[in-house]
C-alpha cells in the first residue's frame, strides 16, 4: 500500500450503517509530506505546538519556534528525509501503511485504518471516515509499545476532542495505553534479534536504543524509563536460550534528545563513542521503543550514529531493523487489538 494513498479504501457512501464493523486505528507520530523544507516546516509547527511535546508558555516558545527552530531546522532536518525517503513517501509513512494493510488480513471482520498525530493522514479525518462507513467503536492503537505523557498520552488527548464530535451512543472508542510486556510483541522482537544473528553472526554488544524524553518527566511519574527497561529485561530473557548470550552484553540508551535540559541517559551517541574509544568493534543495535522504521532509525542511527562509533574506533554497528509489517508483529497487534474490543477482556 502507498503511504499516500487514503488509509480508507471503502467508499463511505456505498456502505450502510446495518454492515457496520468494529474499527481498530493504528496512529503513528507522524513525517511531512515530503522531503522539503516547507513540509518539514508544516509538521514541526503541529508537532511543537502541541503541549504535551513542549509545556512552555506559547508568549515565549511560539516566537521561539516560528522564527528560530523552524527557519534552522527545517532545511536540515528536510535534507535527513531526503537521504531516506521511499518511493511511496516516508519510511515510517510507509511502514505504517503495510502494517495497517497486513493487520487488516488478519482481522477481516473488522475495519483496519491508521493516522498520523501529526501531519496526514489526520485522526480527524480519518474518525469522519469511519464513521461515514457506519463503524460505532474504535479501537485505538497508538503505535508505541511503551507509555509516555509525550506520546501515549497526546493520542488520548486528541481521542478525547474527538469524543466531543460524536454522541456517545453513536461512536465510542478505546484507547490501548501500552503494550511494552504483551508476550507475542516480546517474542516478535526476540525473533528478530535472533533472525539476524542467524543470518549475519553477532556483535559484542546488543544495544536497545530508545527515543528518549526528557528527564524531569520522569522525575515527575511519567513510566517510559520503567516501562522501556522492562521491554529491554523481557526481551533479553527471551533471548536466553540463543548460546554464548549473556545479559552483561546488553545496554539500554536513549536517542534523539532535543534542547539544553538533561534527557534520560545513558544517551545512544555518547555510548557509543565510549565504546569505540575502549576498542570495542562490533555492535548490534535495536529500537523497540519503534513499531516501524523512520528517520530515527534510518538515518539517525544508521547514518549519523554508525559514524560517530567509526571515528572514535568502533569497526561496524550493526543496525536491527524494526518489526515493520512483519508478520510476526501484524499477527501480535491484530490479536491485542482484538482482546480490547467492547466486551472482551
């Protein structure tokens, strides 16, 4: 499936309200339209203005955003999408796309559609769709594994605006908060791990690299650090009977911190140029804190982070990629979904 075609592909008026099916949306963070400075512009605008992204006052960030970070970022950040873009748009857009598609195989008495908290395909849009097929329950997938007020909770805040759109008795929805210890995901990445250790030898460390926060949110109860270390503890058992692993070799980090104030560390690229200086050569990377490949994966790990372990001495960093539309994973999202249906358990 094309990312940039319609996540709906039933034409609403040819079907009644009596063939209503339950709905299962997945939502993803979300990417520009294009690789261009002006989309990357339009979507960090959405993306930074919303709160739960950065709590500041908007008298002092909006001019902050819209005449410093936008104008700077946006060319920079455009030519990062550009070194990844697919023919059929984004990666994460793409990814996206197919899991819906290969979930919707799996799921064939009900209706499978995903957005974009950010950007297109929107959740407004895509709810008014539905909801013009007849559907009267959807369940929402946000497509990160583990909690977090930054990600989790910004898709409930806008299902809550949505809720205001419809009578209650017309439309009604769940919100799925998390998933960061349901068995079949953990035995889906576990899997992967092991696949390519099958295919390509293992590194001297295993890495899991999660998209950090920063840390006063934790300091203030938001569970992500909780949650992604029991993700990492969960997925490393699982790997305990491959020969020779051990959990020592294993290290959690985090990427991608934006800003002055402290993240969550250990950080991903101090890690590993660490690393290379004390001659370690080979290391395996993976992302669960990612349903699908994007830009933080792609080109920040791959690219930008694979050079930095290079130039401090390291020989290879071995990216694993993420589930994507594997079926593994489409098999393991179409059964939670399913349990969170109106009157299952």
């Amino acid at each position: 499936m094309s990312a940039n075609a319609s996540p709906l592909s039933v034409n609403a008026s040819s079907v009644s309200a009596s063939s209503a099916k339950p709905a299962v949306l997945l939502v993803n963070l979300g990417t520009p339209d294009a690789p261009t400075a002006s989309a990357v512009r339009r979507y960090l605008a959405e993306f930074l203005h919303d709160y739960r992204v950065v709590p500041l006052s908007r008298w002092l960030w909006c001019p902050i955003l819209h005449f410093v970070i936008l104008p700077l970022r946006g060319p920079k950040v455009a030519k990062k999408y550009a070194e990844v873009w697919l023919p059929g748009g984004s990666p994460l857009a793409v990814h996206t796309a197919n899991l819906a598609a290969a979930m919707q195989e799996r799921l064939p008495d009900l209706r499978v559609a995903y957005a974009m908290r950010y950007g297109n395909p929107s959740m407004t849009n895509t709810v008014a769709a539905l909801r013009a097929e007849g559907v009267d329950e959807i369940v929402v997938l946000p497509l990160y594994p583990q909690y977090s007020t930054t990600t989790t909770a910004s898709v409930a805040d806008k299902v809550d605006t949505l809720e205001c759109d419809y009578d209650e008795d017309e439309l009604q929805f769940r919100v799925i908060d998390e998933y960061h210890l349901d068995p079949a995901w953990v035995a889906a990445v576990a899997d992967s791990i092991r696949a390519y250790w099958a295919e390509h030898g293992r590194g001297e460390r295993l890495m899991f690299s999660f998209h950090g926060i920063p840390q006063r949110l934790v300091d203030a109860g938001d569970p992500y650090r909780q949650q992604s270390q029991a993700s990492v503890d969960a997925i490393v058992a699982a790997l305990g009977d491959v020969p020779g692993f051990v959990r020592e070799d294993t290290m959690l980090t985090f990427q991608s911190r934006f800003g002055r104030e402290p993240w969550l560390q250990p950080y991903t690229d101090k890690t590993l140029e660490a690393l290379g200086a004390e001659g370690v050569k080979k290391i395996d990377i993976v992302c669960p804190g990612f349903a699908v490949d994007c830009l933080e994966t792609l080109e920040e790990i791959t690219v930008e982070n694979a050079a930095l372990f290079r130039a401090a001495g390291g020989e290879s960093l071995n990216y694993i990629p993420c589930l994507n539309a594997s079926p593994a994973h489409a098999d393991a999202l179409a059964a939670l979904a399913r349990r969170h249906l109106r009157g299952a358990a």
